[in-house]
C-alpha cells in the first residue's frame, strides 16, 4: 500500500473571480462568494485542499475575505492570485472597450504588467497575512516576462500552461494576435526557463500543466491531424480536462484513471468559483444543473479517494522542490 507521500497528489485549482465573467459584465459582483463553503465542505470531507487562485474583485469582498480567512486559519486551502488585467488595478484603457474586449495582461505594456501584478499581490498579502506563492494567468495567457515578474514577487508555482490547446484565436485587444498557443509544451512539472516558458530551466518558478488528455488514441489523432494538415485546416484534437462540465463524469473519471496508469505525480482540477452558483457562468444556470454538478463532484472525489492525496499547489510545489 502506497503512503500518503507517495501517492499522487489532487490538485484543486478554483479561478476565484467575479459573477458570470463569460459575459463580460460592467458592474462586476462576487455574490458567488457565498456559494463557495458548501464546495469546501465537500473538498474537507475527502480530505482535499483546495487553491482559490483570487482576483481584484473577489480580494476585496467581504464574504468571500472571511471565508478565505477562515479555511487559512483551519489549513484547509491556500489563497494564491489570479488577475484578470481589464480591472485590476491600476487602471489604464489598452483598447477602445476593455470590458468588452477583456485584453489580457500580456497585452499591456511591460512596466503597466509589473505594476498590476505588483499591487494585486500587495493587496492579497495585506488582506489575508499570508504570503502569495501561488499563480493563475487570467484567461490563460502567460509569457516570460509574466513568468520573470512573478518570480521577482516570490512566487513558487504557476498552473497557466494548457498542454496541447492553443489559445491564438480566442482574442483580448482586436489588434494583437490572441492568446498563448500551448502546442508543443510539456504536460509534466518542470521548472520554467525565463527566457522560453515552453522549455525547462533552473528558475524557482515551477509550472504545473493544468491535466489534459487527447481525446482520441494517438493513431485515430495522427489521422486527423493529417486530414486537417490536407484540407488546410490549422485545427486542434479533441481533448479532455478535469473540469466539469455537467455532462463528462466518465471523462474525468478517465482522466484520474490515465495518470495513475501512467504515474502521473498529479492531477490538477480546473472550475471557477462562479460555476458554483446557478446563473454564474453558461455552463451551470439553474439549482438543478448545480445539484447535477455536485452529484459528479462527489463520484470524483470518491473514486479519487484513497488513491489520491490532497496538496494546494505550494504544498506540492515545496515537496516537489524537496524531491528533486
């Protein structure tokens, strides 16, 4: 039998954010705040920990700085960052509409990326006595000036690299080319290379690749890879997250079943706090669909139960670090 050291750890990974972001909304709420203990509950009773990966509006909510106060002062999750640039201060305009447009941090300027990052974390720091070691790109989109950036805060490990997926043409500013393009990353821990986030290096920042799997076998992907490359068409394969979506228990379930196959030292659990409470994003609307979400959240951590162990992301990262 495998000690609780040995065994891969679950990582739960939580965007910490504003009501319903996907519509891009102009007053932001954080009423989602109080739909988040009954996620912890559960995460407690299967002895998970998770990390509430935090933004602007949510760092200055009441609801939800008492409830992060309290799973800090129980150890029972970790508070890391996670900053969505079009409204975390300061504030300065990159497009014409930035909250219908939703540019991404690596868009701005350099010296306005330092200094958002720089007050966010400050704010964080301030707001909960805790030192923040623990990052999320906002909408995915991370580069090496980013990644130099945080690791002059102190950071220890980020989760932004989306192995496999490219994020070209999901667009911030319309005048620049879109997203991070992920292809070609590793889907394993790896200490960042500063000047080439795709590589590895010998910096303090660890990445952990969010857990995503080809959909398909790798013959049948060959296949439509070279069918897409004869029609002309620059497509991506299928893939699978573990992240729910209300209807992909047996996919995540896949998921946990492949990385224990394959001794995988982790997985990582993608949802945003929104998607706790019904109307809070598309894909969980009503009462129902949230009772249907923690029906599968709670078959997950069951079958993860006993082969899995609980970490936040700088728990693994230091014992990653200890071990390597």
């Amino acid at each position: 039998m495998q000690s609780a050291e040995t065994k891969p750890a679950f990582l739960i990974t939580i965007d910490t954010e504003g009501d319903n972001i996907w519509s891009s909304p102009r007053q932001i709420e954080t009423k989602n705040a109080g739909f988040l203990p009954r996620f912890q509950e559960l995460c407690e009773r299967f002895g998970l920990k998770p990390t509430y990966l935090t933004n602007y509006e949510m760092a200055i909510s009441d609801q939800y700085i008492e409830f992060a106060k309290d799973c800090l002062e129980r150890d029972t999750a970790e508070i890391g960052m996670h900053l969505h640039a079009w409204n975390s201060p300061p504030e300065e305009g990159l497009t014409e509409d930035d909250y219908r447009y939703l540019p991404y941090l690596i868009e701005y300027p350099e010296a306005l990326i330092e200094q958002k990052i720089d007050y966010l974390t400050k704010l964080l720091e301030d707001t909960f006595s805790s030192k923040m070691t623990s990052h999320r790109a906002g909408r995915w989109a991370f580069n090496e000036f980013y990644a130099q950036t945080l690791v002059k805060h102190g950071y220890l490990v980020d989760c932004s690299v989306t192995p496999g997926v490219s994020w070209r043409k999901n667009l911030g500013d319309p005048k620049q080319q879109g997203g991070t393009d992920y292809r070609g990353f590793p889907d394993a821990p790896y200490y960042l290379d500063l000047s080439d986030i795709r590589k590895k290096g010998d910096s303090a920042l660890l990445e952990l690749p969010v857990s995503i799997l080809p959909k398909y076998s790798k013959f049948i992907s060959r296949c439509r890879k070279a069918i897409n490359k004869l029609k002309g068409r620059d497509k991506e394969d299928a893939t699978i997250w573990l992240r729910p979506t209300g209807n992909n228990l047996k996919n995540m379930l896949r998921v946990l079943d492949e990385a224990q196959q394959n001794k995988r030292p982790y997985v990582e659990f993608i949802l945003h706090s929104s998607e706790f409470m019904p109307g809070g994003s598309p894909t969980f609307k009503t009462k129902e669909s949230i009772e249907a979400l923690y029906r599968d959240l709670t078959e997950l951590f069951k079958a993860a139960n006993g082969r899995y162990r609980g970490a936040t992301l700088t728990e693994y990262a230091k014992q990653f670090g200890a071990n390597n």
